[in-house]
C-alpha cells in the first residue's frame, strides 16, 4: 500500500508544478483512493507548489537532417506506358509458360516412372512391413 501513497503523491506533485507553470488551477482532481480496511495505516503526504524561475536563455530546436529531394521521374507520354505495359505483360506470359511446360514435363516423368514401376515390380520399392 506504501507504494500507492507514494503514486498518488508524485502525482499530485506534478500536477501542482503543471499547474504552477501552465497557471491553471482548477482543472485538477486528485486521484480517488479506495477505501482502506481499519488495521492499513494510511499516510498522507502534504504537496505545496514551488515557483520555478528560469534565465533568460534562448534554446535552439534541435536540428533535423534534410531528407534528400524526391526526384520525380519526367511525364510519361501514352506510348511509352503502353509500350512498357505491354513489355511487362509479355514477360509475364513468358514465365506462366515456363511455369507451365515445366509442371507438365514432371507430371509426365513422374507418370513414366510410375507405369515402369508398374509394368517392371523389381523397380519397386521394397515393402515395409
């Protein structure tokens, strides 16, 4: 419970200094405590507000790096997207058709191999009991 006296003090120690800083005084609320049983000692902590005065000294924002210009590419004409689009749709037919040959090259060993182990049963593998 110790700890919870000690939160809600902080708490209210920094609100107080917000509250000096900022000038405004009636937006805080303390934070509500449960209600203790009879045998917890509860203690309560005392906050008064400190003026702080500060010098006169100019802070600078820190710098922040420059990110590096975004380079527009220039304007396009009509031709060269469609020329460029029909490039890229033709290298991708091309690789569906590889895609394709080569599945039906595998099926086609894998169906070979499998009539010869059929046809021949010492090309079978051996039977695990």
């Amino acid at each position: 419970m110790k700890w919870i006296s000690e939160r809600d003090a902080l708490i209210a120690q920094t609100m107080a200094f917000v509250q000096s800083v900022t000038g405004k005084k009636g937006d805080f609320r303390p934070p509500e405590r449960p209600t203790a049983a009879p045998d917890v000692l509860v203690e309560t902590v005392t906050v008064e507000a400190v003026s702080v005065e500060t010098s006169a000294v100019e802070i600078k924002p820190p710098q922040i790096p420059h990110a590096p210009p975004v380079i527009i590419p220039p304007a396009r004409t009509s031709g060269d997207f469609r020329s460029e689009m029909q490039a890229r749709i033709a290298n991708f037919r091309k690789h569906q058709e590889r895609f394709e040959r080569e599945r039906e090259e595998y099926c086609a060993a894998t169906l070979t191999r499998l009539r010869a182990a059929i046809r021949d049963p010492s090309l079978r593998p051996p039977a695990e009991d």
